[in-house]
C-alpha cells in the first residue's frame, strides 16, 4: 500500500454551505506535503477530517487504508499539531511529555521529546506559557514525532513565527523526516518555504481541489511562454492555458504543456513552486465587479 | 564533515542541482576527493531545512554521474574526480598570483582596476592561441 493519506470525493458542510467538496488527492508514503489555498478554502477542515476529528459528509477519507473518524486503531499512527500549537500553558515542559506518555501507551517514544527539547535549550521545569512561540512550536512537534507517527499533519505550524524560528522549525522537521521517513502534510501560506521543503502539492480553492500532485511532475509540465499576441487559438504542445495576459502586441502565457512547444515562435521559461500557486489561484480571482461598483473595467 | 553546503536563495537552479553543483566545484578544486564520504543525507536535510528527498535526488545524480557511490547503511562516497592532471600546478600557481595581487595592490590598482587588467590581459594574450573573440 502506497498512499498514506487518501481522499476520494471528499465533503464536509456546515449548514448549506460546503467547507470542502469531492476534494480527491492521495498522498504517497514518505512524502512531504504542501497544503495550499486562500483563507477559507478548506486547508483546516480537511486536517480535521484526516485526523478524524470531522466526520464526511461525502465522500471518504482514508489513513493508511482505515477511516479515521471514530476509529481509535489509527490514533497512534497519527501525529496532528493544531494552528497555534494549543498546548497546557501552566505545565511545565516536562510535565507535557509524561503526559503524553501516559495519553499514548502504544508507540510513545519520550527519548525523542527528551532529546530535542534538550538541544532546543528547553530546562524541563520552564512552564510552557512562558515559553517563545517559536520554543511553543518546537514543544509540540518533539511531542508530535514522540508519538513516532507515520503520517504528520501540522496545521499552519510556522504562521506566526519570526524567520529565524520558523528557520529552526523547518529545519527540526526535516532532520526528523529524513530520520524516520514520516509522511508529511503541512498547510502554510508561506510559499517560498515550501518550494525547499515539500515534493508534493495539494492546493485547495473555494473548498476544491485545484491542482495536486508531485512537486517535480508539476514543474515539469508548466512553462511560461512569452511571444507575439496570441489570438487564443489552440498552440500545438499546450494541454492547457492556466493563465494569460496580453498588451497590444505580447501574450504572456502559463500552461500545462503535454508536448514540444515552437520555441520559435514562444520564449518557453520553467516556472518556480510559488509562481504556479500564484498562476492558479489568480485566475479566476479578478472577475471583475466593476458593475456592482458603478466604475468602468 | 569533509564539505557543507550552502543553498543560494537567489539563484534560479533548482535546490538539487545547486548541491550537485557545489559537489562537482569541490571535486574540480581538489576539496572532494576519492573515498570521501559525502555529508549524510539527515545532516544536509537539517542543516539547510530542505526536503532530504532533494539531497537524495542529488546523490542520485552524482551517482548517475559516476563521480559517487552509494553504501547502503552507511552514506555516500565520492569515487570520481574532476580535477585535472592541472591540479597539482594550481596551488603554485595560485601562490604566484596571489604575489602579483599584491603587487597591483601596493602600486595602487583598486579590485576594478585588477579585474579590468586581468580581463584585457586575458583577452589579448590567450585570444591569439585559444580563444576566438568575433565581433560582428
């Protein structure tokens, strides 16, 4: 079995209005994951439901082949740090991991805590409250890889962190990913992290799946391409046009190519993670509400 | 550590080929060489907060190059070389110029005028043998 983490026409509703839906993606074992999208879009809701903490509406969402909902089997092979690394502020560091040794019986490894919050500087009686957000942040993830998970979601773990922190956050987490081989699924708005950080994309869009799949398969089928104005018809090589502008005389093109482009005739560019997200998640943003605001386009 | 890495942020070549290259560089400057062990794939991953597997990626390439080896269990060894027969003259070459640096130093010349000089001297010297300048 290679997906760790899969999704098949996933639904969650609050009420009428649809958090997430027939979202689809699998995530294969030993990748670290990109979880994308504009506010609202649904990153938060699908975590929960990965973790089981939210039950489908439609759809099924599957860990390591088991649902999660309801389901205690799966508990010890996951690891969830939620956004704003909630952790018992007046206990202290030590307190924290006898607790969840006493909270996970199955796999809890304390030795993995034990160590990084000793190299972190941690002593074990400073109390978590009076801890820095970037120290919070560390606290919960050695928690989280104590649990020696084989699949960790980490909600927007490094959001509020300054650079230097989040830094040494990512840097923690890839030491211990390249240690044990956990499965990785992050959500973060920080794109230029996450080009060095992650080898697969997941990128939600008003709660749909926009765009997934590997880092490197994506890269390698998007170009930019520069070149006279274009009228629209079809360009030999080109799947898709994901995203264009034009001037009087220039179009300027992001595509999914699935062929040879004339490089005559275009100036084909490869573009970097970030610019993709972008390219995608511009284009049907700027449907003009220039009517309802009485102004002209 | 024989070798660390550092990552350009600026640079466009991708996060894997940027370490492929920095490995090629040491092994053509006679840093790396034959039996070195490569830094450990965890090491690389922490130290620059990037997906190990990018560093993976690139040993996978050096392997595919020829120039390392993987063991597995225990890391990834250089085996190749990219230096040159020119290798053992470059350090008393270096020494050489490293005087001469010095020289336009004292008589003067500001790290422009050295590099303008140099750039010429170059041109004019090396142009007649080696090097075809066309200019149209």
């Amino acid at each position: 079995m290679d997906a760790v983490l899969e999704a098949d026409g996933l639904g969650k509703r609050y009420g009428n209005r649809w958090a997430l839906r027939d979202c689809t993606f699998s995530l294969p074992e030993g990748q670290v994951a990109a979880l994308v999208g504009p506010n609202g879009a649904g990153k938060s809701t699908l975590l929960h439901l990965a973790v089981g903490l939210l039950r489908p509406d439609d759809g099924s969402v599957r860990v390591l082949g088991q649902q999660p909902y309801d389901n205690v089997a799966v508990l010890p092979d996951l690891g969830f740090v939620a956004q704003d690394t909630p952790l018992y502020r007046d206990f202290t560091a030590a307190e924290l991991v006898t607790m969840g040794g006493k909270l996970n019986r199955a796999r809890w490894d304390a030795s993995v805590a034990r160590n990084r919050l000793a190299q972190l500087g941690i002593a074990p009686h400073q109390r978590v409250g009076t801890l820095s957000g970037g120290q919070r942040a560390q606290v919960a993830l050695a928690l989280a890889l104590s649990k020696r998970p084989r699949l960790l979601l980490l909600d927007e773990p490094v959001a509020s962190l300054d650079p230097l922190a989040r830094h040494e956050f990512l840097q923690a987490l890839m030491g211990s990913v390249a240690e044990t081989g956990t499965t990785v699924l992050l959500s973060s708005h920080l794109l230029s992290d996450l080009e060095r950080v992650c080898d697969h994309l997941v990128l939600l869009e008003t709660a749909k799946v926009r765009l997934t799949g590997s880092v490197d398969d994506l890269l390698g089928t998007h170009r930019q391409l520069i070149g006279a104005r274009h009228d629209g018809s079809a360009i030999p090589g080109v799947a898709a046009v994901i995203r264009e502008s034009h001037t009087d005389r220039q179009s300027t093109l992001l595509v999914r190519v699935d062929g040879w482009v004339d490089e005559t005739r275009w100036t084909s560019t490869e573009v970097g993670l970030e610019d993709l997200i972008l390219g995608y998640l511009g284009d049907h943003r700027r449907q003009g509400s220039h009517a309802a605001w009485g102004v002209t386009a | 550590m024989v070798i660390e890495f550092v990552l350009d942020g600026r640079s466009k070549v991708n996060t894997y080929m940027q370490l492929v290259q920095q490995v090629r560089q040491a092994l053509r400057v006679g840093l790396l060489e034959s039996g070195d062990q490569l830094p450990k794939v965890r090491d690389v991953a922490q130290a620059l907060a990037i997906n190990p597997n990018t560093v993976l990626k690139a040993y996978r390439q050096l392997e595919m190059e020829g120039l390392a080896e993987g063991r597995p269990g225990v890391g990834t060894f250089v085996t190749g070389t990219l230096a040159g027969a020119s290798l053992m003259h470059q350090a008393e070459l270096r020494a050489d110029l490293v005087g001469w640096l010095r020289r336009a130093q004292t008589a003067g010349l500001t790290a422009d005028d050295i590099v303008a000089l140099v750039d010429t001297t170059i041109r004019a010297t090396l142009a007649d043998d080696v090097i075809v300048v066309t200019h149209t």
